[in-house]
C-alpha cells in the first residue's frame, strides 16, 4: 500500500498559519516573541516607511511613494466624508491607520516565507472589538440613552416594534464577530488553496496547470488583500455613522 511520502502528495496546507516562537522551540507565553510579533511589526514599519518617512520631503511634484500616499490618504478621507458624514472625520487619524494597518498585512502575508497575520482570528477579533468598544461608547458619550434609539424602529408598526428591537440588539453584538471572522476567512481559505496547489506543482503532468493556477489565485489574493481592507474600514465608517447619528 503507497505511502503519502511516495505519492509525492505530503502537503499540509494549515501549517503555514501555526504561531511559532522566533527563538528556540519552547512553550509560548503571552510574553514569547513569535512570527505573529514579527510581521505585526513589520507591518507597522511598512506604514511608518510610507506615510511618514515617505513623505517628509513633501514637494509640489509628488514622488511615487508620496503620490501612493496621498491616493490612499485621499481614498480613505471621502470614504469617511461619504459614509460618516462631516462629523466623521474627527475620526480620520484612527480609520486611516486601521486601513493601512489591515492593508499591508494583507500584502505582507503574500511574500513567500512571510506569515499573514490577519488571518488569525486572535488578531482580526481584537481589531473588530477595538471598533466596536470605541464606536458603543462613543454613542453613549455623544447621544446619552438616545443611542439606545438605535434599536428601536420608529419606521415599523408599533406591535413589531420589540421584536425588530430584540433582532437589531442580537445583530449588533454579532457585528464584531462578522467584523473579524470575515476579514479572517478570506485570508485563511485563499492562502490554504495556493499551498494545495503548489502541492501539485511536484507532479510533473499536472504541474503547468498547478502553476497557472497559483498564479491567478495569486493576483486574486493580491485583489482580496485589498478588497477585505477596504470592507473593513467601510464596515467601521457605518457602525461610526450609527454612533454619531442613532435611531431609524
């Protein structure tokens, strides 16, 4: 009976997304640097190397990395204006740094040999958590018990009106849960196909087509990357909105 060794077909694809300890092989404590510590880092750095060193020589004529900066910065400010409103963007200096954030450890997560940090659920529910706290307290600080406005739809008939209030409280607490698993899921069954894949590019018959198609879900990964940063950030402009203007 052939062996997984001699088919050739030995692949785990989950592996590539187990949190190890930089320095040795021991236990991991909540103090132990691991890979997860290093590409957060990094990913800070990225986005320190464009927005802040990248254009400390602001000049009329913007270069690339300035020109790359203020796009994104342009993007993210009428994202805001747009979904928030005016108010919103009190905001910008938080939502924008959550941007950038998600964004190039979407990216950071495609070099080879790297490790795509928000695709763990540890690092995207404390993101979603952090956006949902900040924009809950928010409300009750800005608007008092008016927030609470929030769940109760003025629009529906009276007798529905507890029931759609019951249904809009559930679906608010679940909002950090679909905040983060989203954001999580798309990273982690994206990557876990290009590693099933590249598997098969060890099998010389199938090994063209396998590269085609690690290719293609490559640049797909590369348009996800985007995509999930910027659902992200939207997603927080709307529960911001629901802070700064409650009630239906």
């Amino acid at each position: 009976m052939a062996t997984e060794e001699s088919t050739g077909l030995v692949f785990h694809p989950m592996d590539q997304f187990i949190v190890r300890p930089l320095f040795g092989d021991g236990p991991i404590h909540w103090y132990t640097p691991t890979n997860v510590t290093l590409w957060l880092m990094l990913a800070v750095l990225v986005v320190w190397l464009l927005f802040v060193a990248g254009t400390s020589g602001r000049s009329l004529i913007p270069s690339r990395v300035q020109s790359m900066a203020e796009l994104t910065y342009g993007m993210v400010h009428k994202m805001i204006e747009e979904v928030s409103g005016k108010e919103g963007l009190r905001y910008f200096p938080y939502i924008f740094t959550l941007f950038c954030f998600i964004l190039f450890s979407n990216l950071l997560g495609l070099v080879p040999k790297s490790f795509t940090t928000t695709s763990h659920i540890a690092v995207t529910g404390v993101l979603a958590l952090m956006v949902f706290l900040g924009v809950t307290i928010l409300g009750f600080v800005l608007n008092g018990t008016h927030f609470l406005g929030l769940f109760w739809v003025k629009s529906a008939p009276l007798a529905l009106r507890p029931v759609l209030a019951v249904i809009e409280l559930i679906s608010y607490f679940v909002r950090p849960v679909s905040h983060s698993i989203r954001l999580a899921g798309n990273l982690l069954a994206g990557h876990a196909v290009i590693k099933v894949f590249a598997a098969f590019a060890a099998i010389a018959v199938v090994a063209p087509v396998s590269i085609l198609a690690i290719v293609g879900m490559y640049a797909f990964e590369v348009m996800v990357s985007v995509i999930q940063a910027y659902v992200f950030t939207i997603l927080t402009c709307v529960y911001l909105k629901d802070a700064l203007h409650p009630g239906h």
